[in-house]
C-alpha cells in the first residue's frame, strides 16, 4: 500500500468512530485509553500505539460500524476445544493491533496503517446485519477475532449486545494484553476468551510490543471472572520452544488452574518470518507432555492435523475415555453427555450449553 493510500485509509477509517467508553481524561489535556494493557496517554491530534484510537478535542475515538473480515469458521479454529464442538463461529475483525508479532497470521488486517504492505478495506455494516447473517447461517457462537479485539471492544459490545438477546455464545481471540478495566467492561457480555501465552520471557514478550506480565494478569482475572478460557501458545522456533520455558508456561497455566486447556500450535512461515521452518512435529508432541507433565489436565497439538498421536483428543481426565475425537478442525466423534464423560460420568470443563436450545 502506498503512503497516500495509507493517509486515505486512515482518512476513511477515522469516520467510522465514534466516542469510547474505555478512557478517561487526564489533567494535563490527554486522554488515557484503558482497552489494552498500554495505556496509552494520547495528546490532542494523536494517535495511540493501535494507531486506530485517537484523540480529537479531548476526546478518544474509537473505531465504529464496519468489518475488515467477516466469516464463518468452525469454532475448532478459533481455537476453542471445551465449548460446543462442532458449532460454527461467526467470526468479525476489523483493523489494527497492539501488538506488532513478526510471525503474525492475521498481519493483513492486525498491521494496517503500520506496515505498507498490508492492504485492508473495510465494509460498513450493523450489529442487526451480522446477527441476520450469524442466524442465517446456524451460527451459534459470534466472535470478535482477526484484528486485536480487546482494542476494538467498544463495538464488539455493541454486536455482543444484539448476539446475546437472540442467544448466542461470544468470544474473543485475543493476545491478552488486557487492563482491569476492559475486563470489567467486557464482564457482561463475553464467554469465551482464547489468549495467546506467546512465551515466558519478558524481553521477548517486548519485542513483541506486549508485556509479559500484562498478559499473565488478565489471564488470572479472566479465570476469575469466569469466562470460559483456552490458552494458546504457538511454537516458534528459537523464539519460545526451550523445555524450560515451555515448562514455565504449563506451570504459570497450572497454578491458575489444571482445567484450563492449553493449545501448543505448530509455526508455519509467516509475515516476517515466512523464511523460518515449521515447527517440527516431535517439538508439538514434547510440548504436549510437558503440559501433562506439569499436571495440566487437557493439553492440545494444533496445526498438524492427524500429526501428533491423539493429540487432539479431549479424554475424560479422570477414566482416560476419549470423549470428542478430532482431526485438525473437523469433530470426527463427540461422545459428552450433557458435558460429563459418557463412561465414568465425570464433568469435563468447558462450556457445553447450547444457548439456543
Ligand atoms: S487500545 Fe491500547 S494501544 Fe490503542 S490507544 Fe488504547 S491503550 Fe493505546
């Protein structure tokens, strides 16, 4: 994308916003955004990191009415495992992201206005619309996903809000760089939440544009509001795939809890790095039984389907019986009964309730 076309981007992009509700205005003129965990202090005129919230009159504008990606996906992509197999999720992104991940999947959307080379159009469209399209489609899950919503929260509850009157499940796919604040806001409306655990090293986390301990924090009080959550770590190569520091991401997991899910997805070439190989299966299945090892109850290989054992079972964690058996994305058998081991009769975490029923 050239410069002018970045600068019209922008332009078209900065009508379609309207005031936020997740800042305050601080004493020397600026104002404070509290979406991410940056919290950024914005002068009049300026950009915040996201560079899609902005300050014009003391004021802080948030993006507003229109998608950059809309589409269904098997809530298996997402990736969320403990809750309703099988179903599709109606996924909306719209543009930019705080962070800036050289290995980003979702770069074209999530590094707009930051990187020349990602080229992104918007399409305007309601809450009303993608609710008709979700319902039109059997959807029973909407999802804020592709861009970075915890920056982007404002409209993705403006759609939870009409999603959760006609009975949808909700989720966010996030890398967790959250604030108390936006964890509050997003209290009432959201279900689901998948948050990247991109690793356990602070400067790496840095080098990212996150911080670590922003992210170990929302996940301990996501748990604690009860969202339903799934962690995801994808293998990097030389960034992340040490067995100490895997052994610390599964133990960081434990101690919140031994029931949250963790997904250990394998690398393909991406973005930056589309010249680094793929994450070698044996280092998925090593990344696997580190989990089990540190006494996680439901570990997951993702992104090698059919690949990594059984690995992408869930198995009912107290008899060993395999209750959903898939292959990549695709639920080949799903054997819960209402949300309990059909052999032994154990309750399986997750959220299994199917709102439209
Ligand atoms: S969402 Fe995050 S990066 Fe964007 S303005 Fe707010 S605090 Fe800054």
């Amino acid at each position: 994308m050239s410069e002018s076309d970045q600068i019209e981007l922008k332009e078209i992009l900065s009508k379609h916003t309207k005031v936020g509700e997740l800042f305050r205005e601080t004493d020397d003129g600026r104002v404070e955004c509290y979406a991410c965990g940056h919290r950024c202090k914005i002068g009049e005129g300026k950009d915040g990191i996201c560079k899609i919230r902005f300050n014009r009159g003391e004021k802080l504008y948030v993006p507003w009415g229109y998608v950059s990606s809309l589409a269904l996906d098997p809530i298996e992509k997402k990736p969320f495992f403990h809750a309703m197999p099988g179903s599709t999720a109606m996924s909306f992104g719209m543009l930019g992201c705080d962070f800036h991940c050289s290995f980003c999947q979702n770069w074209i959307t999530s590094q707009t206005l930051r990187d020349p080379h990602s080229i992104s159009s918007i399409e305007i469209i309601s809450p009303e619309e993608i609710i008709a399209l979700a319902k039109k489609h059997g959807a029973q899950v909407v999802t804020s996903t592709y861009n970075e919503p915890l920056i982007t929260s404002e409209w993705a509850v403006e759609v939870f809000k009409l999603a959760k009157r006609n009975k949808f499940i909700t989720s966010y796919v996030s890398n967790g760089n959250g604030t108390p604040e936006v964890i509050e806001y997003l209290s009432p409306w959201l279900d689901l939440f998948k948050i990247d655990l991109k690793g356990f090293n602070d400067k790496k986390y840095r080098e990212l544009g996150g911080v670590l301990h922003n992210v170990l924090e929302t996940i301990k009080l996501a748990y604690k509001k009860k969202f339903w959550i799934e962690i995801v770590t994808l293998i990097v190569p030389d960034f992340n795939d040490t067995e100490e520091e895997l052994k610390d991401i599964a133990e960081f997991i434990k101690s919140v809890s031994p029931e949250i899910p963790w997904h250990v997805t394998a690398f393909h070439g991406d973005y930056k790095m589309d010249n680094v190989r793929y994450t070698p299966v044996e280092k998925i299945v090593r990344a696997v039984e580190i989990g089990y090892a540190a006494g996680l109850h439901y570990v997951y290989a993702g992104n090698i389907p059919g690949g990594a054992r059984n690995y992408e079972n869930t198995n009912c964690y107290r008899c060993g019986e395999c209750l959903i058996e898939r292959q990549g994305f695709r639920v080949i058998k799903n054997r819960l009964k209402e949300g309990g081991c059909a052999k032994c009769g154990s309750l399986i975490p997750g959220f299994w309730k199917n709102l439209q029923s």
